[in-house]
C-alpha cells in the first residue's frame, strides 16, 4: 500500500507542475479506480461510462450495455493514471496508466497491462469515459516509475462546425490508409507520427516516443488499415480519434483506436489494435 501511495502521491506532483485540465482529468481517472475498489468493477464502471461510450469485445459495442449485461463478481482491479492529455477546449481528453487484476481483493495479481480511455466532459462539467480500450502484458515487460504527463503544444481552438472538424480528421485518417496501401504500413507511420507517439500491443510495454514506437512496429506483424467506421474530436479540433478494421498478410482481423493530434497537421498521437478473437 505505501508503494502504491507513494506512486499516485509523485504521479499528482508531475501533473501539477502542467495543464489544470489535465490535472482535472486526471483526478477523475483516480476517483474511477477509487469506485472500483469500493464498489466493484460491474458498479463504478456503470458510473463513470458515459451512455454511448465506445468499448471493444472485440467488435465496438456500447460499453455502458456491456457492463449492465455483466454478472457482478469479486473481481479486483486498479490503476492509475501516468500520461493525461486534454484538447485546448477543456472538453476532450485522453487518459493511461498501468492496471492491475486479481480474482479477489487479498488474491494474487494474475494480470497486468496499461488502460487507454478517451473522456469527454458531459453538459454538467463531469467527465465520463467515452472510449476505453486497454492491453495486457506479462510481469517481466512491467517498468517502474511514472511516465511524463505530456501536455499538449499550445492550439488554437478551430471554430469550424464539429462536422467539418470530423471530415477533416476523416480525410487525414484515409491518406494515412491510402499510403499505407501504397507505400507500405511502416512508410505511413514514419510519415504520419507525432514524436510523442505511442503505440499499445498486447504483451509488450507501451512504446512512449516516435522512434521507440517505429522500432516496436517493425518487429510486429503489420496490418493495413481499411477505411474508419467512426471519427470523433474535440470542440478546439486539436485532438481526435478514428476506429476503423485492418487486415494481416494471413487476412487476421482486428479493429484499430487511432488518436490524432493537431500538431503541424494532424499527427498519430495513439495507435491501438484490438484483435479479434479466432
């Protein structure tokens, strides 16, 4: 327990030196983790989902429906957050960290890995998950320490429509399909990534930095991606997520969380993939 207070007390320390936003958000990462502790997973993530928040199984599905449908167990999970992102407008963010699973609070853990969830700020000025996704990875791939809180380079907000902001992102998302078609997948990523780029692989560590990231893709099997399904972003237009399938050279599926953020351009802040299951 002093560890774990020890790593959220340096965790609110780095973030409060950055963004209040962030720090805003951040705070209600933790509170999401405190309510499954307290209350069970099944109860706080049907309080901190928003209604139409977005979850993968592995198809999309509505989150909030997914856990209603869920049986409640004794189930034990934590995590906290170590990398908060929020848009210029205050009303979108991105938030990961490490989790932890037991089957039972004083168990064992049996499962680690990192959580990746986009929030956005609800017309009462809470903030719910409105994306939540996640990876898995064996102890030996576990670090120590906290990660560097990135906040986002200075923006300003894009008073386009939020429909115009989606087509954007839409036509940013389909050169990077177009390209990686073309060019090949590792071409389009070198072209398209943010220098913060990070990407999630079941059983490896997140990669945190453009070219640890590129590194990690080239020693993967690499899927082409196919046109997205869904594309959402903040108000400022700054920070964006696509979802979308990709194929394999052995025609394997999955379903990909792509986060873009404006930077000179839209840039690949976040790559994930969620396999589907053969």
């Amino acid at each position: 327990m002093k560890i774990v207070f020890l790593l959220l007390t340096v965790s609110a320390a780095i973030l409060s030196q950055h963004d209040p936003k962030a720090h805003q958000l951040a705070e209600a990462e933790r509170s999401f983790s405190a309510a499954s502790e307290k209350y069970g997973v099944k109860e706080s993530f049907l309080q901190f989902l928003s209604d139409d928040c977005l979850m993968f199984n592995p198809y999309p599905v509505n989150g909030k429906e997914l856990y209603r449908q869920r049986p409640a167990n004794a189930a034990y999970l934590t995590w906290f957050p170590s990398h908060v992102e929020v848009s210029a407008s205050g009303d979108f963010g991105i938030s990961s960290g490490p989790w932890e699973y037991r089957n039972a609070k004083n168990d064992t853990t049996v499962a680690y890995g990192h959580y990746f969830s986009v929030w956005k700020k609800q017309s009462d000025g809470t903030w719910k998950v409105a994306l939540d996704q996640g990876i898995s990875y064996p102890l030996k791939e576990k670090r120590k320490g906290v990660e560097y809180f990135h906040d986002l380079p200075a923006a300003r907000a894009d008073n386009r429509d939020s429909g115009l902001i989606r087509e954007g992102l839409l036509i940013q998302e389909r050169a990077f399909v177009r390209m990686a078609a073309q060019s090949g997948v590792l071409k389009a990523y070198s072209k398209y990534a943010s220098a913060q780029m990070r990407v999630y692989r079941n059983n490896n560590y997140p990669s945190q930095k453009r070219k640890e990231s590129l590194g990690l893709l080239k020693k993967l099997p690499l899927q082409k991606p196919c046109s997205p399904v869904i594309a959402k972003s903040a108000s400022s237009g700054d920070l964006g997520y696509t979802v979308g399938f990709s194929l394999d050279a052995k025609n394997d599926s999955s379903t990909y969380i792509r986060v873009w953020r404006k930077e000179n351009g839209w840039k690949i802040a976040v790559d994930i993939l969620e396999p589907f299951k053969k």
